[in-house]
C-alpha cells in the first residue's frame, strides 16, 4: 500500500514541476521553480504557483513545511536561492519580475503582507499604523516635513482620510487613538490586515492570520476576508492551519510538505487527497 | 476583588519586605564595615575604631530598602489591577476615547497655545533681569535643549542608540573655532557651515552603520565620538589639547554690543552693571535655534518621514513590509540628528570663546543621552525638561560637588524603576472627529467592535496566547 502512494506522489510533483501556471489562466502572481536553501536545509525546493487574479488562493501544510519560507522569498525577506517570482500588474502591462528586490521595493510593487506573530508598531496609535501603511502611496521627503507645505498637508490629510476610511470599513474606528499594543487580539489581527490593505496591494499575503483567535473571532475574520475580496481590488494568499476556514473561503489550495508541493486543487478535491491525508496524518 | 491599595494591604506587603530589607541592611554593613568603623587619625598617625556610625548606617539602608521594595510591589500591584480592569470592561473602556476624526486636531490644543505665549515672554525678558552667572547657565541649559532634541531624533525617534553624540556637537565647534581662528570667518556664516560640516559627517558615520542596530551600533558610535575626540587631541591644525582661544563671540551687524547699547540696558532697564550683552545675544540666538528645533522636530515627528523613523524604531521588518526604506530612514535620521549637534557646537563654541578636545569627552554623549532617557523618549516636552534638570541641576548642586555623579546615578537608576518612559512620556498625536465632535460613539460602531473582538464577555480576552 505504502509503495503504491509513494508512487502518486512522485507522479504529481513531477506534474506540478512541468505545468507553471496551469489551471490558471489569468494569474497576478507566479512563482517559477523557487528554492530556497540555508546552509544544507532546503526550505524550499523548486515551488511552481501560481495566484489567480481577484481569487482566493490558501497555501496549507504541516509545520515546518516551508509556508511562511514561501512568504518571506516572494516579499523580499529573503532573497531565494533560485527560481522567479513574476508579478502580472494587469493585463495590459508588461510582468515584472519580482526576485532579489528589497522588501519595501516590492511593497510598492503591490505585494502586501502580515505576519504569523503580529508585527504591529506597538507604541503608536491604530490610526498612525494604518498611515505608515499609506508610506510608499505617498511622496513628502525631508523638505515637505520641516515647511509643511500646502502640497504635504494636502497629502496627509488625504492620507489621514484614507486610513480612517479604512478603520471604517473594517470596524477599529472606534480604536482609532489607541495604542495598538492595547488593542484585544483579534484587534490586533484586524489591525495588521488593514495595516496590509493600507499600502494599496494587488495581493495580499496573509500568515496564518486566524493563529490564536477563538471561535467568534474566526468567523468574523472569514467575513473580513471576503469583504476584502469585495470591497479591495486585491488577490488573496493565505497561509492557514484552520481546516474549516481554508476550505471555506478559498478557491484554490496548495498543498506544502517538506519544502515542496505535493498537492494543489479546489478545496473539495485536496480533502480528498490521500497525499494531502498521509502529509498531515503519517501512514502505518 | 476590590483594585484598590488598601492600609492593611499596605501592611501585609511590608511585613512580607521585612527579612530581605534586614538582609540588605546587614550586607551593606558587612560591606561598609571598614570604612565605616575604622578612620585614620593624622595628627598622631593611628587607627581609631569605633562603631558609632554603624546604626545610623543600619537603620538608613534598612528603611530605603523598605521603601524600595514597597515601591517596586506597588508599582506590579497597579499593573496588575490596571490589567484586570481593561480585561474587564474592554469595550466600554476603548470607546471612552474622543472619537476619531477626518482632520487632525491636538490635543489640549486650546491651551496650549496660550501657554507657549507665556513661556516666550517670560524666556525673553528673562536675561535682563538675571545675573551674569544666571544667564551663562541658561545658555548652558538651551544648548543642552538643543542637543537633547537632536540626539531624541536620533535615539528616542528612531531608536538608533548613538552613544557619540557628542562627536558631532565637537564637529560644529571645532568648525567655528579653526574657520574664525585661521580664515576669520564669523559666526554667522559658520553656523550654517558648523551644521552642514555635522550632517556629511553624520552620513559618513552612517553608511558603514547601515547594517548595524542595537548594541553593534551603540559600540560604532561610541568609538566614532573617541576617535574624533582623539584625533581632535592629535593633530596639529586643531592645535591639539590646548584647543583653540580667542574664538568671537557672534556680533550683531558690527555694533559693539557692550558700548552704546549696553549703556542704554544698564541705565533704563537696570539691567546688571557686569553684564556682557554678548552673552545675551547669545542667549537670544540660542534660544530661536531651540524654537525652531521645536517646531521642526514636532513637524518630523508627524510626517511621512517622522513616522517612518517611528516604525523603524517599532519593528524593523514590519517597516519594510509597509514598503519604507530603512536605508533612508536610517540615514535621515542620523545625518538629521547630527545637525543640530553642529549647530549647537557652533554656538558653544561663540559662548565660551575657548573649545579644546576635553570638552567633549564620553561623558558628554552620556550627558546627552541621560537628557533624552530622563526626559522621556521621544517626548518634545520631555527631553526639554530632561535638559534644564540636567544642566542646570549640577550648578545649584555645586555645594554637593562631591557627591554629584553619585546623586545623578541614583536618580537614573529610580528614574528607569519607576519611571521608564521619563519624566513626561511621549503622547501620540489624537485626531477628532470635526464633523461629529460630540464625543458620542454611534451604535454602529459599538456592533463591530464587539463582532471583531468576539468578545462581548470578558472571558474570551483570557485566552489570548
């Protein structure tokens, strides 16, 4: 029995290798043959995938697995050993390739993310974090600072306008001139999301963000995450581990053990996926 | 469960203090025992022993210890209760809140611009009716304003700690001094050189520290202000330990200030015979250079840039993913903060007239530092405050000489116990709203929070990792 798996799975990864982009028309976001190594570890080794423009694309795995390594190649935290991430802005644009840039360069390009553990400015208020979210929207330098110029503050109250409208949008308004430290955690959660969606992003990659919430948090949080995909003009990518969440709001899942990917599908056919089972469950 | 400090509380927690206070007490006499009990007597060179100072020495360590455990419970005690009461009323709690706003508008704005009035009134008519001393020292102080604003850029800001702050502050000094002492350039056109001088080497020292935070920077800086320090020793230009004299004080379009307008102070406005007006032009200089540091200080810290610093401080990798580059942040903030080092130099330099190399010793970037600590951190009201206590406290504590530094280590140690964000800490800007102003939260509003938290009862916050 075990051989007979052993073969599938090598059957499919050398499928995934070949077909980049496959079953995926119109992609925002490719990766292509991404690895990533330290020292002897392969954290990531030659991962093809690709992200549907304005869907909903989940990233799922056993720890350790290489997720958030994903993560950090694709927004410039590590700069990946091999491979390519191309970022199709539109479709009348030419791609661009995204690999070995800086983080806050490809933040501007339109990659936002959040963090597994919260990475929010702690001793500013919930309103400032969402404003340095509008940082590389804006333009004021050093000269726009000290004059205070008609041009800068035109900006920052525009800016101020826009990250308020945010916070109403997704409910922390009220927060506003709250110390994000003091803010409740599913707050905080909601915070660094909007934090993301402040920058203007064309995806949003989202690290567990469900990760020590409770029952009630996490279906407002599956709510927030559908109003994103409608209100935002944005593409989603999620790393999370709550089953019941993933398969309800994504519409593609790849599959991650080991540093490459075994599985990729809509929800429905990855539940069934006996490598998919043998990755989280082991066999005998 | 009540939250308040209650008298047999109080009580209790002491009892519990008694045995470690006693132990501290008998360690400190151990430990005191031979300077204390044995003193040298000169006059037939012999050893007198008695034990007459062991009591008072007993008793005091006993009591401070006392005190000082009580405080530290304290102080864990109202952390505790304030916890417990957030946990508890959380969502009534954050909408108390002015509500939040399209435009911005300051806090306690109504008063304050009043205040500021006062103050500059006051700052203006203050030399004129001081002593000569009185006026030395306030420059002093101002310069020390200047410093400790430029230096909260730097470390309170953006969290880059720079222990040889007072590098840049010797550049600016050192400018004026070798510009008018060999090219007789006058002070006005060497401040704004003093602080261009200071900023290029601010980037200077910023590029190789790029890749440097924490305590790697601390140990750069630190070297950097004992380098310049030493090769302002060494080099012959500089003319080394015995510095550079007879620098100008600035002038005022050529007019002798202590002649005719120093007739006409002394005889209608009484002002002190001993006077040298230069110092109070001095004063008057400094003091809009610190004006306008305020001023620009306040704008940065509320600006794309200012809070890019501020999330750099927060979390570095956080502000990257908001698409700021710590590269430029960084060195911003460095060349920035050095600036006014420079011109702050500038002006002690036309203050004392004199400037050699030991005036600008590590101790010096400690100074700087303490200010900007004790001050409080970030905090433009703060790190003024810090200044004043600290330059001018020493000159009213000269009877105390002796014990000075002792004094200042102790009260920085109570300060970073009890009182870690400084003596006035730092306070985000609010913003309220303009069109609902009332105060009033709407329903609405109340509906999300209690839907995002998920947590109407309290005992869903507990479970926060």
């Amino acid at each position: 029995m075990s051989a007979g798996l052993d073969k599938g799975a090598g059957a499919n990864a050398a499928g995934t290798g070949t077909g980049s982009g496959s079953g995926c028309v119109d992609p925002i976001l490719s990766t292509v043959g991404i690895s990533m190594v330290f020292g002897g570890l392969v954290a990531l080794n030659s991962v093809d995938l690709s992200i549907e423009r304005g869907s909903i694309t989940a990233l799922i795995g056993p720890n350790g697995s290489g997720k958030t390594t994903f993560f950090n190649c694709v927004t410039g935290i590590y700069k990946p050993t091999r491979g390519e991430v191309i970022l199709y802005p539109a479709l009348d644009l030419p791609s661009k390739s995204l690999k070995g840039l800086p983080a806050d360069v490809i933040t501007h390009e339109g990659l936002a993310r959040t963090f597994q553990n919260i990475r929010l400015f702690n001793n500013l208020t919930v309103l400032e974090n969402v404003l340095i979210g509008r940082h590389t929207r804006m333009r004021a330098g050093l000269w726009g600072a000290l004059t205070r110029n008609r041009k800068t503050r035109a900006e920052e109250a525009a800016a101020i306008e826009r990250s308020y409208g945010l916070l109403v949008t997704y409910g922390l308004d009220a927060m506003a001139n709250e110390l994000a430290k003091n803010l409740p955690y599913g707050a905080q959660r909601r915070l660094e999301i909007v934090r993301a969606l402040a920058t203007e992003p064309k995806v949003l990659l989202l690290d567990e963000p469900a990760a020590g919430l409770n029952i009630a948090e996490t279906a407002a949080l599956r709510d927030l995450i559908s109003d994103i995909r409608e209100n935002e003009k944005v593409s989603i990518l999620l790393i999370e581990h709550d089953m019941n969440l993933v398969m309800k709001v994504s519409k593609k899942i790849y599959v991650f053990d080991y540093g490459r990917l075994i599985a990729q599908g809509p929800p429905d056919e990855i539940q069934k996926d006996p490598k998919v089972i043998k990755a989280y469950l082991g066999e005998d | 469960m009540t939250h308040k400090i209650t008298a047999s509380h109080i009580g209790r927690v002491i009892w519990s203090e008694f045995k470690p206070a006693l132990l501290a007490s008998f360690w400190i006499c151990l430990l005191a025992f031979p300077i204390m009990t044995l003193s040298i007597n000169p006059t037939n060179q012999s050893f007198k022993f008695s034990l007459d100072r062991m009591p008072y020495l007993a008793l005091g360590t006993f009591v401070l210890s006392i005190l000082w455990r009580f405080f530290l419970k304290r102080r864990a005690f109202i952390g505790i209760t304030k916890a417990v009461h957030q946990s508890e009323g959380l969502p009534e709690d954050l909408r108390k809140g002015p509500k939040p706003s399209w435009l911005t508008v300051v806090k306690a704005s109504r008063y304050r611009r009043q205040g500021i009035y006062v103050l500059l009134a006051i700052m203006a008519i203050l030399p004129f009716i001081s002593s000569p001393y009185t006026v030395n020292v306030m420059v002093t102080a101002l310069i020390y304003v200047t410093l400790g604003l430029g230096l909260n850029v730097v470390v309170g800001v953006s969290g880059l700690l720079n222990l040889g702050y007072i590098a840049f502050y010797a550049i600016g000094a050192y400018t004026y001094g070798l510009l008018n002492h060999y090219f007789g350039l006058s002070f006005w056109v060497c401040l704004p050189l003093g602080g261009l001088t200071a900023t290029l080497m601010g980037l200077l020292l910023g590029f190789p520290v790029i890749r440097l935070s924490g305590d790697y920077l601390a140990i750069v800086t630190l070297s950097f202000g004992e380098i310049t320090r030493l090769v302002l020793n060494n080099l012959t230009v500089t003319r080394g330990p015995r510095g550079i004299s007879y620098i100008q004080p600035a002038g005022f379009f050529g007019i002798d200030l202590n002649g005719a307008p120093k007739e006409f102070l002394v005889n209608y406005l009484r002002v002190d015979p001993a006077m040298d007006i230069n110092k109070i032009f001095t004063y008057f200089i400094i003091l809009c250079l610190v004006i306008v540091t305020i001023i620009f200080v306040f704008r940065l810290e509320n600006s794309r840039l200012g809070r890019a610093w501020l999330a750099m401080r927060e979390d570095e990798v956080a502000c990257q993913a908001m698409g700021i580059n710590r590269t430029r942040a960084k060195l911003t903030a460095f060349a920035l903060g050095s600036t006014w080092a420079g011109l702050a130099g500038v002006v002690f330099a036309s203050q004392i007239t004199f400037i050699n190399p030991a005036s600008f010793s590590f101790l010096g970037s400690i100074l700087v530092l303490s200010i900007v600590v004790l001050g409080g951190m970030g905090s433009i009201p703060g790190v003024i405050l810090g200044a004043i206590v600290l330059s001018a406290l020493p000159e009213q504590l000269r009877f105390f000489s002796q014990y000075r530094m002792l004094l200042f280590g102790a009260l920085m140690v109570l300060m970073m116990v009890f009182r870690p964000g400084g003596l006035i800490q730092s306070t985000r800007e609010v913003y309220i709203h303009k069109t609902n102003g009332n105060g009033k939260g709407d329903g609405n509003g109340t509906a999300r929070l209690e839907a995002l938290t998920g947590a109407p009862k309290p005992e869903a916050t507990g479970e926060r990792p």
